[in-house]
C-alpha cells in the first residue's frame, strides 16, 4: 500500500510540477507539458480533498484497508470533493432547519 502523504506537501508538489510544466510547454515539449499539468491537476486536486475532509495527510492510516482514495483519475478525485461539499451544505441546511 501507498504511504500517506503531508497536505501541504501535496500543495508544493502540485505548484512545482506545474512549474516543471511550463519550462516544457516553453521549449515546445508539448506531450510533456500536458502530462504533468494532469499530474500537478490531481495533486492539487488531492491537497483540496484534505482541506475538505480536514486530513492533515492524503490517506491517513484509517484507509489503509480503503482502495477509495487511491486513485490517479481525475473524474473520481473531482466526485469526491463536488460530494463532499454537496454533504456539508445538506447539513448545514438541516442544522440552520
């Protein structure tokens, strides 16, 4: 299994990839360019999710036995912060009645 990951950590990796992703896409390196902006896009992506779930760490040690957030497709990473979010205004909403 993965090891977790730092949330912030995550953060940096997703800016420094986009950076390694526009020094390619300026020396015409297009198909390089574009892989690692989908790889700085599920970074970011991740970092998000731990905001949301207030996870000091991508895949903290209760997932271990949990394939959920062990994913690389942008779709699911992209499901899992829209629910996320559609859950806490659904709560907020039963709180304020």
């Amino acid at each position: 299994m993965p090891s977790s990951i730092n949330a912030n950590d995550l953060k940096i990796l997703a800016k420094t990839r986009l950076c390694d992703a526009i020094i390619l896409y300026k020396q015409e390196r297009y198909e390089g360019a574009i892989y690692l902006c989908g790889y700085a896009v599920e970074l970011a992506l991740k970092y998000k999710i731990c905001q949301k779930l207030a996870w000091n760490e991508y895949l903290p040690a209760k997932f271990d036995n949990d394939r959920t957030f062990y994913t690389h497709k942008l779709e699911d990473l992209k499901f899992y912060l829209e629910y996320k979010m559609f859950l806490m205004k659904k709560v907020q909403n039963l709180i304020q009645g």
